[in-house]
C-alpha cells in the first residue's frame, strides 16, 4: 500500500497515477506503508531522496501531507474516545431521569388509587436516583399533605429546598404555603407568599395565591390592592391582567375590567380566559359591537379575534369562516385566528377542513403551549383522542402547569379509562404550585383558570358517568312518572357524535330547539303529558352565557301561545354515547325514555 505525496490518498502498490489528484506516481514523493512491521507502529518508507537524518522521520517525507495523515489518526482516536466517554455519561444521565421518572409515574398511579404507603415509598425512591429533581420533593410532600401529616410534608419541602437549584426553591416554597393553606393557617401562608413577591416580583402565582387569601377572609380592599401590586411589576403578564380584571368581574365593577381585558387579549390573543372573561361582561352582541370598536381604535387582530370568537359561540360557524375569509392576510395568517376557524370547521362536523388547517401549521415545530392546547381541543373535539392527548402532551413540556392541558388529556381518558383520568388529575395536583384545595376547586370548576372554551364545562370525577346515571334512578315511590331525574335541564354532550342529551320534564309544552340547521320542532305534540325523558338532540348550536356553555331551546305553555326562552347548562362531555356510559354502570336503556329531535336532513 503507499499514498499520494500530493494529496495523501491512498493507492494500490502498482498504481501509476493517483485516482484523486491525478499525479503521476513518478513525478512525486510517495509514502509507502511497510507491510512487514507491526500495523500500529506504521513503519513508513517512500521513494523520493533519501531522508534526513532526524528525530521526526515523518516530516522528513513530505512534511505537510505525511503530517496530515498522522493528524487525522490522532485526531480520530481522539474523537473516538470523546464520544465514548460522552456517551457514557450522556447514557449514565439519562438511564438516571428514566429511572426516576419511572419511580415518579409508579406513584402517581398509586396515589391515584389512594395507597398512600407505596406512593409514598415510590417518591422515596425517585428522590434517592435523583435528588436535585424537584417533581420527587413535591409528590412526596403533597402525599404527605393528603395525609394530614403536615409536619412530614414540611420536612419534604425543607429537604428539597436544600438540594434544587433557585427556580425550583421558588416551587417548593409556593407549595409549602399551599400547605399551609390546608392546614388552615393563612398566616403563615400569607407570610411566605409575601417573602417571595420581595424576592421576586415576577412570581405572578404568589400574587394571586395571597388575593385568595385575602376574598377568603373577606378583605376585598388587600385583595384588590395586592393584585394592583402584582400588576405593576408584570404589566406585560396577561395572567396578573385577567386575575384583576375577574376580581372586578365579581365585584359588579364589570366596565373597569374592559381595558384590562384588551391589554390582555392583546398580550396573549390565543389564551381562553380573557374570551370567557369577556362573555361575563357583555352580551354576544354587544360583544361584537365591542370587537368592531377596537378595530376602529386600531386594535385590529385583537378586535377581529374577538368577532370570530363571538362568531363560533353563538353556533354561527358559516358565518365566521365567511368573516375570516374577507380578512386581510395578515389576519388569516394569525396563529389564533387559523385555530378558530379549525375549530369553526369542526362544529360544523367538515373535520377534514379542520384537519387540513391544522397540517397546514405544522404543529410539531410549535411553541406556543396554548396554542397547541387549542389544537387538542379541536382533535378532542373531533374525537381523535390520540391527536389530542399528543399535543396536550406536547403543551405540557412547554408549561408543566397548564390545567388546560391535564383537562384534556382528563376528559380524553374519561369515557374508556377511568383509572388514567385520575392520574391525570393527580399529576396536576402534585405539581400545580397551589393548595390541595384550590387545585381541587379548579379542576372540578374552573375557578382558578378556565380550561379551553371547547371544553371547559366537563365534570372531573371518576363517578361523574355513575352520579348522571343515577341521577336517572328508578322511583322508588309509586308516584306518577317512571324516573326521578336529577340532572332535570342539564346537557351531556357526546362530541365525537355531536349529539346532546338533555334530561328533562314535560308537562304538555311544546319545544323548540335550536340546532345548526336552526330551530326544530321536538317530535311530541303539545298537551301531550311525557313526565320524565331524555331528549337527543342532534347537531345542537351551542351557546355561551355567563361562561357557561349551554343548549337553548323554546317552550310554549299549554294555555299560552307566548314562548318561553330556556337554557340548559353542559354540565359534562365525552367521545362515547350516553346510552354507552348508561350500560357500563348497569342500567337497562329500556327503561329510559329517548325522544330524538332530529336535523332537518334526518
């Protein structure tokens, strides 16, 4: 074997010409491999004038390209021995979170199952594979907490603190005064969220934790006033914004929140809270009379954001693409506004539309955390459970403590899954920086945060099919009508089928309801006596009241010729049918009564 004094290539022993450069053998200096040594001594000779006697024979040959090869050798090895030693340890790291994630998950599932002891035990453990991982500290803290055991649950805060780093300090404190919250001392917990808010003014949970606590003991004034100070040191914080706005909202002072609203929707334009802020403060009209005000004042995405909303929340899903549609491209181009329309488009069951339009903005590359939770939400609402569960997954390594996502991937597991439900809900209860009462209290209702308009109204419960199949009961006491029907005006909705259930009593009116085809007749004539039944009502228009998601529909009396305006509230959905959750918990359909009001196609 020898190599090209010319370019260093190697060339078989007979060779004439270098197959790189082309020189001929003849014409240069050539470095020949000695085949007759030890391979890894590289016993080099060549054919040009004989070397100089010296120490470096290599720079004898041909000095830049005999150098060369010898550099490369070198440098190869030591590349070599890099990657194997950083792989080593890029391997030791992550065997090191796998395995204390592992030990994280096992206990959720234990927590979720209420057995405290091995939850516990499994925390332990993950804290043990990796002590500076802060989620270990806050599951076995709060499990603690659950127990009542809060002297346990403030040692575990303690030993965290002394192992994390400084933001995840800041976690750890804001759960142990969340602590203290439960255990009834919002002393202590006001003590320690105010330590923080001087260490760091930018810690928007602190503050809004302390406004809690301040309407729970009726102090309006500290309440307002410690949300104002919030506000002044993180005016570009949409969340500080909504927080004294909804404070407003709940005290009757509804106009002063209209300007903070819009600094908001401007900060943030794919947020839902501040649209169902909105909801509370005007009418759909006057909503849209709002919308058009801001465009005049220049405030133009904001502005036309809110009209498509409004749009899609009155059932009027034609009309708000139409409005899209004659907008400029800047606004068709808007992260928020392409998601409402996808949204528009799958109300209006064309989810290959809406489909198309969520390919078309490549979500993979995302890095908005609420907008990939809306995404979720049209998936969900689709009943593409797998779609949906990914980005609400995906959101979540974005922001861990987003209660819009955890909504999601809740009610995705809700109709088939009971069990990875309340790991859902457990996980975001370990880790969402507040009490085990407030995080309770939002997940159930959405007081703290409201989860994403398509879905904010599910019930989170493990029992919530049993409690409405219950509330279905038999009568038990010989009166008139087959069933006692609890859930009397309130809305299941199965969104995968886009049906709503509404249980109700007829005393002889007759009903209207609306849908997206518009007002239909319900299929029992007036005077006709129906005591107890469930209405099916298929393609409903749904409404937003009050932020409230809700079915409306007419009734004229027996006697009077005048209609009466009704609203039924959708107090839970799911992908499957009612008929479906009714069964599971053992009831026989036949005992119910369904009345379909079908669309006009039907």
């Amino acid at each position: 074997m020898k190599y090209c004094g010319t370019c260093g290539q190697a060339a078989s022993d007979d060779s004439g010409f270098c197959q790189s450069c082309g020189q001929a053998f003849s014409n240069q200096a050539t470095v020949y491999l000695n085949p007759d040594t030890d391979g890894a001594g590289c016993d080099l000779q060549h054919n040009g004038p004989p070397a100089e006697a010296g120490p470096d024979r290599m720079s004898a040959l041909n000095p830049p390209k005999a150098k060369a090869i010898r550099f490369r050798v070198l440098i190869g090895a030591a590349l070599a021995l890099l990657l194997a030693a950083g792989g080593f340890w890029g391997w030791q790291n992550y065997g090191t979170e796998a395995r204390a994630q592992a030990k994280l998950d096992l206990g959720i599932k234990y927590l979720s199952d209420n057995d405290y002891e091995k939850a516990l035990l499994a925390f332990n453990e993950a804290i043990k594979i990796d002590p500076k991982e802060v989620k270990g500290y806050q599951a076995l803290a709060k499990t603690y907490t659950l127990q009542g055991k809060y002297d346990d649950a403030k040692a575990a805060y303690g030993r965290g603190s002394a192992a994390v780093d400084g933001p995840n300090r800041i976690k750890l404190r804001l759960d142990l005064a969340g602590m203290y919250i439960d255990k009834k001392d919002l002393g202590e917990a006001e003590k320690i969220y105010l330590q923080i808010t001087q260490e760091d003014s930018k810690c928007v949970d602190a503050y809004i934790a302390l406004c809690l606590i301040y309407l729970q003991q009726n102090d309006k004034t500290r309440a307002e006033d410690i949300l104002k100070k919030g506000l002044t040191g993180n005016a570009h914080d949409y969340r500080m914004q909504n927080a004294l706005a909804e404070f407003y909202i709940e005290n009757g002072r509804k106009d002063e929140s209209i300007s903070i609203l819009r600094t908001s929707l401007a900060l943030k334009p794919n947020q839902s809270e501040v649209y169902l802020l909105l909801s509370k403060v005007r009418t759909e009209d006057k909503l849209i009379e709002l919308g058009k005000q801001w465009i005049t004042d220049n405030e133009t995405l904001s502005g036309n954001l809110l009209i498509i909303w409004v749009l899609n929340g009155q059932g009027e899903y034609s009309k708000a693409i139409d409005y899209y549609n004659s907008q400029t491209q800047s606004i068709k181009d808007d992260l928020t506004a392409r998601l409402l329309i996808a949204e528009a488009y799958a109300r209006q069951n064309e989810k290959e539309r809406a489909r198309e339009i969520l390919r078309k903005m490549d979500l993979s590359n995302l890095k908005d955390p609420y907008a990939l939770i809306r995404a979720a939400a049209v998936f969900l609402h689709m009943g593409d459970k797998e779609e949906a569960c990914r980005w609400a997954q995906r959101s979540l390594e974005l922001d861990e403590k987003l209660i819009e996502a955890y909504k999601i991937l809740a009610v995705a597991y809700m109709d088939t899954d009971s069990k990875t439900t309340k790991e859902w809900n457990t996980r975001y209860l370990l880790y969402s920086n507040q009490s085990v009462q407030y995080t309770r209290e939002a997940m159930k209702s959405g007081l703290m945060t409201e989860t994403d308009d398509l879905i904010k109204r599910v019930v989170f419960s493990d029992n919530t099919a049993q409690l409405y199949s219950q509330g279905l009961s038999k009568r038990n006491d010989g009166s008139i009508g087959k069933y006692n029907i609890a859930w009397t005006n309130k809305v299941y909705m199965d969104v995968k089928n886009d049906v709503a259930y509404l249980a109700m009593f007829l005393n002889g009116e007759q009903l209207r309801f609306h849908t997206r085809e518009g007002l239909i007749n319900c299929p029992i004539a007036k005077n006709q006596m129906c005591k107890e039944i469930i209405i099916r009502l298929h393609h409903p228009k749904v409404f937003y009241e009050n932020g409230k998601e809700v079915i409306r529909f007419e009734a004229y009396g027996v006697n009077s010729p005048e209609a009466a305006y009704h609203t039924a509230d959708i107090i839970w959905k799911g992908l499957i049918p009612l008929e479906q959750h009714l069964t599971s918990h053992g009831k026989q359909l036949e005992s119910y009564i369904f009345i379909d009001v079908p669309t006009q196609g039907q």
